[in-house]
C-alpha cells in the first residue's frame, strides 16, 4: 500500500543542518493499523507529514498503491489527515466539515448529504450535526476530524497523536472506537504516537523509531518479546539491563555466565558484539522472587514500590548491578518481605535475550 | 498573585493631574466644535442660543453636496482598491515561503506610515502633472489613486494582524481534504479573513474622507472633496456651518472605527 524507500529529510544547510529523517524504508500492507512510534523528536511526525504531502524528501522515493506520490501535492494524494490539534474549519458546522473533502472532489450534492450522514452515524454525532466545533467538547470534536478524514474514503488514513489532548478515560474510549472503525472500514491507518501502551494495544505493526530512522518494524509481541536492539528494549516497557559474561554462541542461543557465576542459555537474535562482555535484557515479570540462594541470582532487596495491580521490587546485585522484579499481587501469596532483605532471583524459562547495544 | 511591592506608576506624582490634562487638551476642541455647531450666532466663539440652522445650510448649500458626493465616492473606491492591495500584500507576506528582504518588502509597503505625507504629496503632485501631459486625463482619477495608496497600508496592518493569527493547520487541512491552492483561499483562508477585511476596508475608508494634505496638492480645479472644502471656506469667512460638517464627520467616522475594532475582534 505505503512503500517507504530509503526517505531523508534534511532541514536547512551547511553547518546548521538537521537531518529530521535519514534513510526510512518500510513497507505498510493494506488493511493495517501501522503505528510509528518513538520519543519526541525522532521523525515521526516528519514521516507522517510526507506522506500527506506537506513536506517533500530531501531524497529517496514514496510510493502509494504503485504510484511515486514523492513530488505530489497533497491535494492529489488520495490520503486523509486526523491532525492534533483537530484543525476542524471553524466556520463550518460539523456536516460542513466532513463534507468538506467531497466537496472539493466535486461529488454530487445528494452523495455528500449520503456520505455525511453515514460518517455521522459511524462516528456516534449525528446529533451534533448542526453544531460549529466550538461547541463541541474536545472528545465530540475529534470525532467531527476523524468523521470528516474519512468521509472522502482514502485509501490511506494518517493519524497525528490524535488522542494525545485526550484525558485518560476518553483516550482509553478512543483507542477502542478507532480499531473498530479502522476493522469496519478497512482503511488503511498509519497511526503517529509517542504513548507506548496506545501503540501496543491498538496497532497490527509497530515501527519504532529514533534519531530518523526505524530501529524495529513488527507485531506489539514481537516488539515486546524479541526487541532487536538495546534502544527498542528500553523504550517499549520496563527492561533490566545486565552485563553478562559470554560463554558461548550455537546458532540463535548464547550460553552466558550470570553475575552470581551461574551459567544460563538465552535467545541472541541478530549478531552479537564479539568480545567476553555482552548485555542481558529481562523484563521485570520475567523475573521472580524466590528464597535466597534458591535462585540464578542473589541480592538484597533495596526498594518495595506498590502500584496497585502489581509490586516492583527493586533488588541490589551488589557488584553486579540492580534489577526491578515485579509481580502482580494476589492476597496471601506474597510472604511480606521489607527492604534489606536477602532473596534469590529466579529466571523464567525461554525468557530474557542477548541484545546488541 | 499580584506583587504588591510592584512599581505603580499612580504612585508618582501629579499623574492624575497630567493625564486630566491630556484628554482635556485633546477632546475640549472636539467639544467645542460640536457644541458651536449649535450656535444660533455667526461666528463659532460666541453662544447666542441652540439652533439647527448651520445643519440646515451644510444640507442646503451645493458645494457641500458636491464635495460630500466626491469624498464619498473617492473614499468608496479608493478603499476598496487600497484592501484589495492589501489582502494580496498580507498574504505574500505571511502566506509563503520566507523569501529574501521580506523585511524590506514589510516596510516598502508600510512607506506611507513614515514617509512626511508632504513629500509623498509633492512626489504625487509632479508625477500626475507628467502623466497629465503625456495623457491629457484630467479627471478624478488621479486623487483615487493617491488616495489608495496611502490607505493601503491601513487596511495592510489589521489584515495581516488576522492573517498572522489565523492556525496554518487550518489551510492544510484544506489541502489534505483535496482543496487545491485556489480553494483553499476561497473556503477556507476568506471566510475567517472577512472581519479583518471589513475592519482594514473601513480604516482605509476612514483615513481618505479626511484627507487633506494629499487631496489639495493632487486635486485638480473644481475637485473639492469635503475636508478642502473645508479648507478653503476657513480662508475666507468662518461660520458654524464649517463645524457642523465637521460634527458629522465626526460622527461617521466614530461609526466606522467602533464597527471596523469590533468587526476585528469578532471570533479573532
């Protein structure tokens, strides 16, 4: 549907130049809820921006549906925009707005009317038909935008951390109503976000991206489970970070030798930095609190934090470092335990990785 | 919370006082020549008792009519070509790329602000003479002109100032939704521009009923517009009847900025 080759942006010149994206390539299929995400700052937003045609690449090529789009208008481009900050015409009511983009397509008055009516009935606003944006509350209004971006059924549907202005309640409604609809439509929807939990709960794939280039293209589990790089892993969830000692490497396995001088096998996807020194990642509920001496690791127990559905222990290795374990608490499951304390670290099978840096 | 050790300029001196002063100095002439407009008497310093009869003569007497129909009808055109000038020039200044000497370009077109209106008006005066001898036009043109480009930078300051605070995601959105650069301007940038049109268009409107400096060097023999009609009846015999055209003046003027401030703010 979207194929993205080798896209750089570069703003101003000479010394002063700032390279906003450097070489993105990435495929988005048809259907599917695709999600750029990364910290502020790492081109999404300049990527998203260039396939609606407001920037143009510095170098490299877009294609939409076969067709280089690189030099188009936005105008010409058969894409849609949900922006941030809304951008509904103020001087329209809600079905002026969302008739907008047929109109200017040169529909016949009756199909607009139809087609107005369908997206008002999707979008839940039929009420507020007649209403201008400024009297709707900020959730009403992002329908009108969302209602209005796919009223001229693009094949592409661009959304700018759309629910960002959103208080969490609503938000959580949002990401909800914005899958069903994407599912109803099957639109294709390229999703901008720097919110982690939205990316994970709402995307068919994920890329994750830094600096103006994509780290990681996959499915949430994926990106979750197998990050491929340091960055990835500690962007996407919580993610300990241990430096272990390199035994061995048999294909996609590494043999590893844990601080405490236990030895254990772990995942090594991608190639792996040569060197006696390679860093462990493990995800805190891959972790778990046994006796001490019982598990693969030992330490002291230097920080309780409660938060509710689940507990972080943040446990001292001592010369080899610090860990979070978390686990969800369950009545009577958990013997109390206080800070100072000495407990073994158990890790679960077929959990935790060998990444590179 | 307001810090009460700020400094507060009512804490000098005689400040009051001052600022009493000021408006008495800048409004009692205005007062008083509303109020001599009701003078029953000749002259306009000596109260002999209320009367309409020097609105009744300002109506009655034909130069007045002929030089209120030409302000008007100057004033009506030249503002509208002085807006036209100055949406255009709003939006190449705000509405494009950064180009080179876009600060000149700014203060080329706010000239008339700066420049003394008398060299503008001798400028005027020796280049209409040219072109009246190249062309043999007499007519009223020549003050049309005048008066639209002086105006234009009026009508350019609040037209730019909407343009400046309208949201740029506004027109994107026009072009995400297939509104090509033409549309966009149309459906779009216009509808949310009309108020700060309306309020340039009725500044320029106001600035060329009063013009005088420029008008009289331009003007040709028989082309009085209201204010050099004023002018020259002042050289001669000073009635209440110069204070009663100036009363309504006045007065539309006040209409015209209260509409054109509150047509500004309207939804800005």
């Amino acid at each position: 549907m979207i194929e993205i080759d080798n896209l750089t942006k570069t703003y101003g010149a000479g010394p002063q130049a700032y390279q906003a994206l450097r070489g993105v390539t990435a495929t988005v299929r048809a259907n599917e809820f695709f999600t750029l995400l990364g910290p502020s700052g790492c081109g999404k937003t300049t990527l998203l921006r260039m396939i609606a045609g407001f920037e143009t690449p510095t170098s490299g090529k877009l294609l939409l549906d076969g067709q280089d789009v690189s030099a188009s208008p936005p105008y010409r481009r058969p894409v849609n925009t949900v922006f941030q900050s809304y951008a509904l015409f103020p001087h329209m009511t809600c079905a002026e707005n969302i008739g907008f983009g047929l109109k200017m397509l040169g529909k016949p008055k009756a199909e607009i009317t139809r087609t107005v009516g369908e997206m008002l009935d999707l979008v839940q606003m039929t009420p507020m038909a007649n209403r201008r944006p400024s009297q709707l509350s900020g959730g009403q209004q992002q329908r009108i935008a969302l209602a209005r971006a796919l009223a001229p059924k693009p094949k592409v549907l661009l959304l700018d951390e759309p629910l960002s202005a959103l208080d969490y309640k609503l938000r959580k409604d949002m990401q909800i109503e914005l899958k069903r609809i994407q599912k109803d439509t099957g639109i294709t929807f390229v999703f901008v976000t720097h919110d982690q939990e939205e990316a994970l709960t709402m995307s068919d794939r994920i890329a994750i991206m830094n600096a103006g280039t994509i780290r990681q293209i996959g499915s949430p589990r994926d990106i979750y489970d197998q990050p491929a790089e340091r960055f990835v892993a500690d962007f996407i969830g919580e993610t300990n970070f241990l430096t272990v000692g390199l035994l061995g490497v048999a294909g996609q396995t590494a043999r590893v030798a844990l601080p405490s001088g236990r030895e254990l096998d772990l995942r090594a996807p991608g190639e792996l930095p040569k060197g006696p020194q390679v860093t462990m990642a493990i995800r805190p509920e891959h972790l778990e609190l046994v006796a001490a001496d019982a598990g693969q690791l030992s330490g002291r127990l230097s920080n309780i934090v409660y938060f509710g559905t689940d507990t972080h222990f943040h446990v001292d290795l001592g010369e080899g470092g610090a860990l979070v374990v978390r686990s969800q608490n369950k009545p009577d499951q958990m013997p109390r335990l206080t800070a100072g304390e000495a407990v073994g670290i158990s890790v679960l099978p077929g959990t935790g990785q060998v990444l590179r840096d | 919370m307001a810090d009460r050790k700020r400094f507060d300029v009512r804490a000098l001196p005689g400040l009051s006082f001052m600022a009493g002063s000021c408006f008495v100095l800048l409004y009692l002439p205005i007062l008083l020549v509303v109020i001599y407009s009701f003078n029953a008497g000749n002259t306009v310093s000596i109260w002999e008792g209320f009367s309409w009869r020097w609105y009744q003569a300002a109506w009655n007497n034909a130069a007045v009519q002929e030089a209120t129909l030409r302000s008007l009808m100057v004033a009506s055109i030249a503002s509208v070509l002085a807006t036209a000038a100055a949406v255009l020039a709003a939006l190449a200044t705000t509405r494009s790329r950064g180009f080179r000497g876009r600060g000149i370009v700014l203060g080329l077109i706010n000239q008339p602000l700066m420049v003394p209106e008398i060299v503008t008006a001798v400028g005027l005066l020796i280049v209409f003479s040219m072109i009246k001898v190249a062309t043999g036009y007499q007519g009223i043109g020549y003050v049309i002109l005048a008066h639209a480009s002086f105006c234009t930078p009026f009508a350019f300051m609040s037209i730019r100032a909407r343009l400046q605070g309208m949201d740029l995601s506004l027109e994107n959105a026009g072009a995400d939704l297939y509104g090509t650069p033409v549309r966009i301007f149309r459906h779009v940038t216009l509808p949310q521009l009309w108020p700060g049109i309306l309020s340039g268009w009725m500044l320029a409107f106001v600035i060329s009923l009063d013009n005088v400096v420029i008008t009289e060097f331009v003007k040709s023999a028989g082309q009085d517009t209201l204010p050099t009609y004023m002018l020259g009846q002042l050289r001669r015999k000073i009635t209440p009847e110069i204070n009663a055209i100036s009363t309504v003046l006045l007065l539309i003027s006040i209409a015209l900025v209260i509409t054109a401030y509150l047509a500004g703010r309207k939804r800005a």
